[in-house]
C-alpha cells in the first residue's frame, strides 16, 4: 500500500456512513526501526490539508491559521488499528472506533 491511496481517501464507517476525507497520516518511530502508520487525521468538511496548522503552537498568521482551523472543525483521529479495509479512493473504520483529537503538541 502507498500512502497515495490512503490521504484523500473517502474514510467511511462499517454501516457505509461518510466520515470525512483522510487529509493526514500520523507515524511513530521507535529508535532503530522504520517509521510506522498509527493513525489516520479525517476532516469531515474539508478535502484539504491543515499545511500545519493543526499544531498548538502555530498560530500566525491569524488569519489563516483561524481559517484552516475552522474549515477543519470536527477533525479527529483514527487509530490504524482501527482501520477494517481500504479501498480505492476509500477507507472504512471498524465498528465502536474511537475518535482522538487531531491537535498536535
């Protein structure tokens, strides 16, 4: 799988319902190994990327930083553990998924 594939992905859950638009991937990597996919960031309005914003301590300029943030209101995170199947051009999450929020440190 190539990441291609899953960022601007539709993201729905087990009963078919749309989620969002899969706009970011989160990795971890632990000293010595590859980085590995651990969540997926969906936003339900916006196919578009947060270009940073999303962390806490990015707030200039203002204004842009108030508008991506609130054309990405109602984003969260997925755990990749909690991904049941992806498709092409979608992804589908497991039943009793829990939704994290998408805000960096």
């Amino acid at each position: 799988m190539r990441l291609g594939e899953i960022v601007g992905a539709q993201a729905r859950d087990g009963a078919g319902h749309r989620l969002g638009t899969v706009v970011d991937v989160r990795f971890t990597q632990q000293e010595g190994s590859a980085p590995a996919l651990v969540a997926l960031l969906i936003s339900p309005r916006s196919s578009g990327s947060f270009l940073g914003y999303e962390r806490k301590s990015v707030d200039a300029p203002a204004l842009i930083a108030r508008y991506l943030r609130w054309r990405h209101r109602g984003a969260f995170l997925v755990r990749w553990t909690d991904v049941r199947r992806v498709g092409d051009g979608w992804v589908e999450v497991r039943d009793g998924y829990r939704r994290f929020a998408a805000a960096l440190p």
